[in-house]
C-alpha cells in the first residue's frame, strides 16, 4: 500500500469498471471511487481457475506463484477507507486472501501492490470459467492492449508451459557475445530478430543495465516455439536476477525491427538504486555499438 491509498493489482472480474460499479450498487457499497494507475504483468505467477463460483456460474481466476509464467492485469489505486469493500468483492478472509506483491508496468516500472490469492486448501481441479464471466475479463484486457491468449488457455485447462514465447536481450547474450550460448541451450530459438524497447541503457563495467526511460534500447528478440524454461533459469542466473541479485526479470512490449510489429517478451531490469554511483549513461541505447567504439 502507498501513502496514497490502496494500490490494488487485478487479474479477474475486478478488472471491469462497470462490473466492479455494478456489485458495489447491489452490495450498497456507497462513494466508492478507485483511479486505474497502468497495465501490468504479475511475473513468476501463473493464472488458474480451480474453484467453482455459483455466483459467477463456473470457475473464476486465481493466481499462484509458478516460476517463467506471467500474468496481465491493471494496477488501480483505493482510498484506505474503502479496504473493506475491495476485500468483500475479492472474497477475502473466506475464500481469498489478501498478498502483498510486485508488479512490473509496460514503462518497466516496479510498483508495490496488494492482490488476492485463493486460499490453498479450497484450490482443486480445473474448473471452466462461464463464457460471461470469462467475456468481462477478455473485453477488460483488450481494452488495455493486453493479451487475451492467457485467459483462454488457462480457461481451457491447466496451463503446462509459459505463454510467454519471447526474450529480449541488450548485453553479454547477444550474438557473437560471451554468454550467448545460454540463448540457445538446451533450447534453439525458432528465429532471433533485432529490437528495440523503451528505457535507458547504463554501463555498469563488464555488462550493461537497463533502466525505465524514454530513449531506445536496442537488443536481441529470441522467439521460442518449444519449452525453454531451462533457458530462462540460466540467463536468470547469468544477469543475476534472483532475491539478492542487481536484476529483475519482467515482461515488456518489444518492438521487432524488421516489421515495426511489438511482442511481450521477457527481458531483465537493473533494480533501483543499484550501481548507481558508478554507471555510464549509453546515450544511443547500444551495447554492441559501445564496444565497438570504444565504450563510446
């Protein structure tokens, strides 16, 4: 939670404006107001449906922490005072309960939320959402530019691989790089594009970071039709992205050069305040381009 209130991180129903509205009329929850901050991607979580709703007519999302996979959804910002309300549609102490997380933004923002979480003991098999309830989340998402592909595997069945099928990377694992090999072992990449996000690129000496901005950072787009999860774990390794490392790895829109088409794919950020003291701007956003010139 901020200083501001209530920062609310959703992934179901609570994504739709009018449906969220519609509850708190029938539920007599009066004056409640709540302000959409930005899309976002709940990282190393994997979307479910594992319990059946009466009310919603079929199963409803849920979230649970899995390794490589990603969920989308909206950040939004509550009054303190309306906590109450939020966690009666959420279904929280009951059936839901209520985590603090860390949900990363299109513009590579980390930003500090609250979601709700089922509780473990009520999870069971897979349950199909009810075409309305699954027809909010969908209008919802699409409205942000987001991915529907998600929601409907994970309606389907339980989902068994990443949807994620992209990586974006701008230093040391490029081709023709010393750690490149972590890109294709022991997955080869269906293709391999040039591309480019926004943000800023830092020298930190031996390998550069990325860091939110508005230059271009140019990269490296490895597209994988087959499960790569042991290419992840490596090139999570490598940059250093785990709970004491400088890194983040998170999802972000990706622009391929070639055809000026965006993907979301994974790619890693330098963590606030790290190497702060001693990085280099690279003020053209390319690290093959800087070494070639001399750090440059």
């Amino acid at each position: 939670m901020s200083s501001e209130g209530i920062t609310f991180f959703a992934y179901g129903s609570a994504l739709d404006d009018a449906d969220f509205k519609r509850w708190l009329t029938i539920n007599k929850f009066r004056n409640v107001k709540r302000k959409e901050i930005s899309p976002g991607w709940l990282v190393d979580h994997k979307l479910q449906f594992h319990y059946n709703s009466e009310k919603r007519k079929g199963g409803i999302a849920d979230v649970v922490p899995q390794a490589g996979f990603a969920v989308p959804g909206v950040l939004f910002q509550l009054e303190e005072q309306h906590q109450e309300a939020l966690d009666v549609h959420e279904g929280a102490p009951d059936i839901f309960e209520k985590h603090e997380v860390t949900v990363c933004t299109p513009e590579l923002a980390l930003v500090k939320a609250i979601t709700y979480k089922l509780k473990e003991e009520l999870r069971g098999e897979h349950v199909r959402p009810d075409k309305t309830y699954e027809g909010i989340v969908k209008k919802a998402l699409e409205q942000r530019n987001l991915p529907t592909d998600v929601l409907f595997d994970a309606g389907t069945k339980f989902l068994d691989k990443p949807t994620i099928s992209h990586v974006f990377v701008y230093g040391t694992t490029q081709r023709r790089q010393r750690d490149n090999r972590v890109m294709q072992t022991p997955q080869k990449a269906k293709s391999i594009d040039k591309g480019k996000i926004k943000g800023e690129l830092y020298d930190l000496g031996n390998f550069p970071g990325l860091c939110p901005g508005q230059k271009w950072v140019k990269g490296e787009i490895y597209h994988y039709d087959k499960e790569y999860s042991g290419n992840l774990q490596e090139l999570d390794s490598i940059i250093g992205s785990d709970e004491h490392g400088s890194f983040k790895r998170v999802v972000t829109e990706v622009k391929i050069a070639a055809s000026g088409k965006t993907v979301w794919a994974w790619t890693h950020i330098l963590l606030p305040g790290e190497f702060e003291a001693t990085r280099t701007l690279i003020t053209h956003g390319d690290w093959l381009q800087y070494l070639m010139k001399g750090r440059r």
